[in-house]
C-alpha cells in the first residue's frame, strides 16, 4: 500500500522527516511519499526532506491550493493519502483540516488523518470538537497519543500496513490469510475514529531450530500474549465496547505463527466485544526472528480518559 503522506506543522514535519528517512521500499521505492507544510521558516530550513517535498505558507487560506497543487504534480503511484496533524497545534490542525476537505473533493484516493493528541486527559476533553471535523472531513481517523517514543512506533506500524498491502510476486511464501489494500482500508473505514494496539516479541532461538511437538502451544500462547499485550498497548485508551471493526495482522517468520494461537487471539476480541466485524491475517517475514501483531480497532466513538 502506497500513501502519499503530508505532515503538517513543526511537530508532524519531524514525524514525516522519521518516517522518510525508515519507511520500507518495494523494489527501493519507498511506500510512503512524504511531504511537509510548515509555517515556521527556521523548522522549514532545518528540515532534511529534499526542497520540492516541503513547503512553507504564511497562512492556511492563501496557502494550502498552492501547496497540493505541487504536491500532485509530483509523479507518484499512491492508493490512499495520509495527512499527519498536531492537534493541539492551532497551524497545524487547520491547515490539515482544510487540506482534508479539499483532497475530499478532488482526490479519488481514500483521505487517512493521523492525529496525535496531547497526553493531558483535561486538553483531550477540549479538543473533541476538533476530533469530530477531522472525522467528517476524512475517510478514516486515526488518533494517536503523544507519549515517548511514539515516533519509532507509528513508523514500525506503517512499515507492516503498508507491506501488509503490497503483493510481491516474487516471494515463494505467502501468509495462510492474506491482508491486502482493501481488507485494511474496510476495516478503517467506520464512522467514529480508530485506535492502534501493537505488540512485538523476540523468538528465542531454540523456538527456530524446533518446529513441532509441546513448542506449538508455546507459539500459541505467545500469540496470545501478544494480543493481550496490544489491548494494553493502544494509541489512545478509547472505548472498545463502542468498536464496530477489528484488524489483527500477524507479522513474522511463518513457522511461529499457528492457526490456534490467530484463532485463540480472535476469540479474546470476541469476549470484548460480541458485535464487533474481525479481519485478521499473518505477513510473512521468514528472516525476521520477532513477531509483531498490530492490533485496530474502528469506529470508536469515545475516548477513556483515566
């Protein structure tokens, strides 16, 4: 899956900056085609995006046209647009905001908002209105949680949708359920906003050298470890019970992830939710010694605060 990807103010510029530099490549093009609009001039000098994938404007109204008006006539295959907004940030939502309504309008491709939120619940309960425009003036919302390290794990979960999207005929192993563009983009695809738990663990060695016998239970309850872990581990503590849709994705060598420990992992959904529509499936990476699930949920319609 290939998005082209526009992160918008100081903070999403630098998130876009990571993301440019790590994002994985299909034949050496990369999968995410990054780009950035900022309104700070010392920020947009500083940044190491190549000058024809950033851009600086005074203000959001005489400025966004221009601003997608280049960034289209750039040549790139995409099949959905990601826009990265700061929320808390008044440039950089109204900007996204008004960039959204007008690929909503133009643009064939679905519109994806990543948003990242302030990590105080009381700024989180005052920006609920701005989560509501970016709701209905995208195809998908995705809210995230400004925590530490939360850049390197947004571009570890890109890094697996977007492959998870990619069909490579070359490969001689595929995953016994394959996700691919459009299971992802159906399972976003809810009214409400989503939510990314996300979870990884290293094999131990002994693990690969034996396949068989007493091991695949323990590759199942590692599977099982690994959800419960996601449900713990979620961009923004929402309100599950509300959920309409669920992705699991399963990512590692094949040989460690097991029918039982996907099935297991999808009744435990289940037990949380009884009405909720489940898409699962595994990518194969049959050199990595880590198992990765990535866990989403959507349609959400409220956010926990704690």
């Amino acid at each position: 899956m290939r998005l082209l990807t526009i992160g918008v103010g100081n903070r999403c510029a630098k998130l876009v900056e990571v993301l440019a530099r790590g994002c994985v490549r299909v034949n050496r093009v990369p999968l995410l085609k990054c780009f950035a609009v900022l309104n700070d001039l010392n920020n947009f000098r500083n940044l190491t995006l190549d000058k024809n994938r950033k851009f600086f404007i005074h203000n959001v109204e005489s400025g966004v046209d221009g601003v997608l008006n280049k960034v289209l006539d750039v040549y790139e295959i995409f099949e959905g647009v990601l826009v990265i907004t700061n929320i808390g940030d008044e440039f950089s939502y109204e900007a996204s905001l008004e960039i959204c309504k007008k690929l909503k309008k133009t643009a064939e491709e679905d519109v994806v908002v990543l948003a990242l939120l302030p990590s105080v619940a009381d700024e989180i309960v005052e920006l609920k209105g701005k989560i509501r425009d970016l709701e209905r003036n995208s195809d998908v919302l995705i809210l995230f949680e400004e925590k530490s390290g939360i850049d390197r794990r947004i571009l570890e979960i890109l890094n697996l949708l977007t492959l998870a999207g990619e069909i490579d005929l070359k490969k001689k192993v595929i995953g016994e359920v394959v996700v691919d563009t459009s299971d992802i983009f159906n399972a976003l695809k809810f009214n409400g906003f989503s939510v990314i738990g996300y979870s990884k663990r290293r094999v131990s060695l002994l693990s690969r050298i034996f396949s068989r016998g007493e091991l695949k239970a323990i590759r199942t309850k590692r599977m099982v470890d690994l959800t419960v872990d996601a449900l713990n581990n979620l961009s923004v503590n929402g309100d599950l019970k509300t959920a309409k849709s669920a992705l699991l994705l399963f990512a590692g060598n094949p040989s460690e992830i097991t029918a039982d420990g996907l099935f297991a992992s999808i009744s435990l959904i289940e037990s949380l939710n009884k009405d909720i529509l489940i898409r699962y499936g595994d990518y194969p990476l049959s050199w990595s010694r880590i198992i990765t699930l990535i866990l989403i949920f959507s349609g959400l319609k409220s956010i926990k605060i704690v």
